[in-house]
C-alpha cells in the first residue's frame, strides 16, 4: 500500500473526502516526525511504538575495495509493533 492508497483507505472508512483525509495523514505524519526529531516516543496503544535509538560509531568495510570505512554514530527511527497488530498480522 502507497500513501495514495492509505489516503483512500482513510477517507472511505473516516467518511472524509480524499482532500480532508491526506490533510490527515499528512498530519499525523508530520506529529511522529517532528516527536521522533525531539527524540520522543510516540505510542499508540494497540498498534505499536514508533522510538528513536542511537547508533554508536563504528569501523565497517568497503565492499568493493576492503578499505576500512569509519561510519559515523547516528540516530536511527525505529517501529515496534504492539500486540493487537501483532494478533491481526497473524
């Protein structure tokens, strides 16, 4: 499923128009965003934990040429599903 896909899903079953349902899904979009850059949780109960974790620097490998690579510490998005999608999934 695409975003465009997402949006009729929203708006068929919200009784939106497709307009008001991509101002929706935009907006939830930019609220887990803007809470991820502030390194906050956001967690929907039922669905799952949208989290931000740090990554430590590291040495890694050039594929290629086996050069050593010094890859930068980092913080990365991460998603962990809660049990009712869990249950739905399976």
């Amino acid at each position: 499923m695409n975003k465009n896909e997402l949006v009729s899903a929203v708006a068929d079953k919200a009784g939106l128009t497709k307009v008001d349902a991509a101002r929706a899904v935009d907006a939830v979009f930019d609220a887990v965003t803007e809470a991820l850059a502030k390194k906050d949780e956001v967690r929907l109960v039922g669905f799952g934990t949208f989290l931000v974790s740090h990554r430590e620097a590291s040495e890694g490998r050039h594929p290629r040429t086996g050069a050593l690579l010094k890859i930068p510490a980092s913080y990365q998005p991460k998603f962990r599903a809660g049990k009712g999608l869990k249950d739905a999934v399976n």
